[in-house]
C-alpha cells in the first residue's frame, strides 16, 4: 500500500477513533480487553483497507468491520473474565462530571456485558443513530428483524439493569 493511502487510512481512523472506543466499551468489560480489541480492530480495518472502495461513508464500513471483529475476537477470546471489573479509568467525557450518571452509565454497560453479541450489535447500532434498515444490512438480517431483535433487547436490558440495581 502506498503513502497516500496509508496517510488516508490513518486521517479516516482519526477521525472516527470514537467509533473503536464505543465498540471495544460494549464488547469488554475491562481496560486491558478493550484496548486488545481496538487494537484488533484497527488490524483487520487495515488488513482489509485495500477492500474499501468507497461505495459507503468510511464510518459505515468501519462499524461493519469493528463490529464483526469484535464478534470473531470474542469468540476466540479465552481470557475474557466472566465477572466485571469495576475500572476506574473511564473513557474521557466531554461535560462536568455527575456522579448519578457515572453510575447509571456504569449500571448500562455491566447490564450490556451480559446480552450476546448481536444484542450488543443492536444496541451499539441503535446508540449510533443508524436507522432499522441500515443496521440490518450490517448485520445481514431483515428490517423487521432488527425492530423485533431490538425491542426484545431493549427489554432484556432494561431487566438486567433492574435487577442490578437491586443487587447494588
């Protein structure tokens, strides 16, 4: 690959960096996990970069490849602990800090960490904005598929964290 396509590479990955940070923070619990899998990411982003021919925003195609790298890494994944680790290095928030949402969004992703990885899929897709449609065709199933997958997700979700927040 030449120059110009590797400076091109890094500028798009620049740009959507945050889109590596949201996946790793919905498929691992821990720092060390997430950064192996952004890592990961950005190989298989690379790898496969020469693929790329611009028929989609570069964004689309970075979720695409993200999140199957994330599904593939964590079913290789052996490592992986089945207990969350609470982290006290948080991912950078751009707004004051308010300790009733930390908890509430710590609340959200120990809830995620126990839906599969399409329910992950589906709820970092929703988070994203991306319309039923699209998030279908990322994931290769029907546009009613992705409302029936995601309201039976959102509801799973919604359990989990109700029962978490008994526990706490």
């Amino acid at each position: 690959m030449n120059q110009l396509n590797e400076k091109l590479f890094l500028n798009h990955l620049e740009e959507h960096k945050g889109i590596l940070h949201k996946v790793a923070r919905m498929y691992m619990d821990n720092k060390e996990d997430r950064e192996d899998l952004q890592q990961e990411i950005i190989v298989q982003l690379w790898k496969s970069y020469s693929k790329f021919k611009g028929d989609a925003a570069f964004s689309t195609w970075m979720y695409r490849v993200a999140i199957n790298t994330a599904i593939t890494y964590f079913k290789k994944d052996k490592r992986r602990s089945d207990r969350y680790t609470y982290d006290t290095n948080h991912e950078p928030l751009h707004e004051q800090y308010d300790t009733e949402k930390e908890k509430q969004l710590e609340l959200f992703y120990l809830a995620v960490q126990d839906l599969n990885r399409i329910e992950k899929a589906l709820v970092f897709y929703f988070m994203e904005g991306l319309s039923h449609r699209d998030t279908g065709v990322l994931l290769g199933i029907t546009e009613g598929n992705v409302r029936v997958k995601l309201n039976r997700t959102k509801e799973k979700l919604q359990n989990i964290i109700k029962k978490l927040h008994h526990e706490f």
